[in-house]
C-alpha cells in the first residue's frame, strides 16, 4: 500500500509542483492551502508523512507542529518543514517543537524524495522495533542516530558479562546507564528489612532495563541480579537522555514500555493479594512460560532451570509452601522436576487453574 503524504503550503504553485513530484515517486498525496485545513485533515486522514510551509495565513507551520504534538494519534507523524530561509532560531525552534527534518526552498526533486524516504525509512524502523539480539540494537541505535545525529551513542556503549548471581545494580543507588540484556537472563528484586526478597520483574535476551530509575530521576527502588551468565549493554545515563528528548517517536517508545510494565506491576499486586498460593505459583511458572518459552508450538515441552528460592520470590511465599505445591503440580502431571529444572507439562492446565 502507498504511503500517504500531506503536503500543507498556502503557495499553489509549490504545493501543486510539490505535490506532483511526490505523486510521480508513487506516495498518495493530500494537500491543503493553510496550516487549520492541514490539521484537520492530519487528524481526519493519519498521514504517514507531514510536509509542511513554516510562513502561512490563518495558522502557520509552528502551530500546526505543536497542535498536532499534544495529539496522541498524529503525534509519532514524521514532520518536515518548507521554509524559503532557515534562521539558527528558525531551526533551534522547530527542532524543539519536535520536527524532523527542514527542506530550504528553492528544492530539487532529488533533496526531496531523499528527505521524503529517509524520514518514512526510520519511522518505520522505530515502529516495528528491532531484532532482539546485539545486531538489533546496533540496527536500532544506527537508525536513531541518523535521525538525531548521535553517533557517540553506539561509539559509547559498552558490552559487561556478569556471572550467574552478580549484581548489576543496587536498590537506592543513583542510575548511571541504560541497559539492554543481550544474553542471558536477569531478575530484579525488592529486598525486606528482614532479608526477605520479593521478584519484581523477569527480563529475557533483548529487554531493556534500569530505565525506570532514569526517568523519574530517582534512585533505584530496586535491585538487578543475573540469574544465569548474561551479557549486558551498558549505553550512559546522558546518552539515553539525548535519545529520547532528540526523537518524539523513540520517546514514545520508552513510554510504551512503561506503560506495559505499569500493568504487569497492576496483576502481580492483585495476584499477591488476592490468590491463594497454588493459584500463585501456577501464575508464576506462566509467567516464566510466557517470559523464556522460545517454541511457537505449545505441544512442546518448557523446561527452565530456577531455584526454589527465586521461584519462592516470584510467588511471594515461603520455599517450603513452594515446594508443597511443585509436588502437587508434578503428582497431577502439570509439570515434572529434575533437580532445578522445572518441565511444564501442561500450560493450558495451569492457566484454568483456579484454586
């Protein structure tokens, strides 16, 4: 399907000689002659590309930007500017209103397919995310960096192996990086006064983490342990910050993720309070089902290898009342044990389990 551009310009000529070119390159082309009519047409039409007059009678290209910004739905929307001159302050503003690219009028038809398929190339990058492996995020941090010009973030990121039970940091601590787990798997806990642990989060090979802490500008308010030997990525605290305020839609990105962790911290605290301990672990070997289960046929068998004492954290209950309910699950065939590895026999059965 054609990508859809919209073109807003108050000079006919242009917007007709512009419109003709970006038609020719095959892109499905909508126009309007003033910054209110191109509005309405972004909110109506969702554009997959915004080419935009900055100087405009009734709302110019600046007000067009900010009111399409506070908008969720046309707020990801790749923006270029038309200007006939670009000032530094010109530039410093619409940069900061959240543009992504200037085009200086008058323009060839080559500067403006080249601006045209780069903006559309890199949107679709961030949306459909990236392999879940270095070589995708050398992808993705390639991609950002040609948006955003931050090419020390790939120069600065360092690669660190933890060994199985390493801390990678500590609960009220002060953030210092951004992480990516490459390989491996990581846990990160909340600690009792009495020395009780209760899990939080489970990460698997391409998750991010420690972002958290970095955009509240807390501390940490938890601790990240390797759970087996895992290789991290380490990209510094000001670089992740240049990312994100420098590219509306990576910031949104990041919003997504925490919005997804919001509602896995929502059921893990309704599931503490209010399900009974087999219904728990049941959830909780769901959970490292959903996590680490690397086969799309679920006739397979999932096997992983966890202590009973990181199991017991997860569910949130004594090792010993965990213990009682892995010998039920293995007496019904639910799952089987080996030492500590744990098969899951029957997902489906766990997942109807009530009591």
């Amino acid at each position: 399907m054609n990508k859809t551009i919209l073109l807003i310009e108050d000079n006919r000529d242009v917007r007709e000689n512009t419109s003709e070119i970006l038609e020719l390159s095959n892109y499905r082309v909508l126009t309007a002659e003033n910054g209110k009519k191109g509005v309405e047409m972004a909110l109506q039409e969702n554009p997959d590309l915004i080419i935009c007059d900055i100087m405009m009678p009734v709302l110019d290209g600046y007000g067009v930007i900010h009111m399409l910004s506070k908008n969720s739905q046309t707020a990801q929307i790749p923006f270029i500017f038309l200007t006939a001159k670009v000032e530094r302050t010109d530039f410093r503003k619409g940069m900061e209103l959240g543009a992504d690219d200037f085009i200086t009028k008058p323009f060839d038809d080559f500067e403006l397919l080249k601006a045209v398929e780069s903006r559309l190339k890199k949107i679709d990058v961030i949306k459909s995310g990236f392999n879940k492996n270095m070589d995708g995020l050398n992808s993705f941090l390639n991609e950002v960096n040609e948006i955003s010009d931050l090419k020390k973030i790939s120069q600065h990121k360092k690669i660190k192996i933890f060994k199985k039970k390493e801390i990678i940091f500590t609960e009220g601590n002060a953030p210092s990086y951004f992480y990516f787990l490459s390989k491996g798997k990581v846990k990160t806990f909340k600690q009792h006064e009495y020395g009780k642990e209760l899990i939080t989060t489970l990460y698997k090979e391409g998750d991010f983490f420690g972002h958290i802490a970095l955009l509240e500008e807390n501390n940490y308010v938890v601790t990240a342990e390797a759970l087996e030997e895992s290789e991290i990525v380490l990209i510094p605290k000001e670089d992740f910050f240049e990312l994100i305020h420098n590219n509306i839609s990576v910031m949104q990105k990041f919003i997504k993720i925490l919005s997804d962790n919001i509602i896995e911290k929502e059921e893990q605290l309704v599931n503490l309070a209010y399900s009974s301990v087999r219904k728990r672990v049941a959830n909780a070997l769901m959970t490292l089902y959903k996590r680490y289960n690397t086969n799309v046929n679920k006739d397979i068998s999932f096997n992983i290898s966890i202590s009973r004492e990181d199991l017991a954290n997860i569910v949130g209950t004594a090792t010993e009342s965990l213990i009682r309910t892995l010998s039920d699950f293995k007496t019904e065939k639910l799952i089987d044990i080996k030492g500590s590895n744990i098969t899951i026999l029957n997902i489906d059965a766990l997942s109807k389990l009530k009591a």
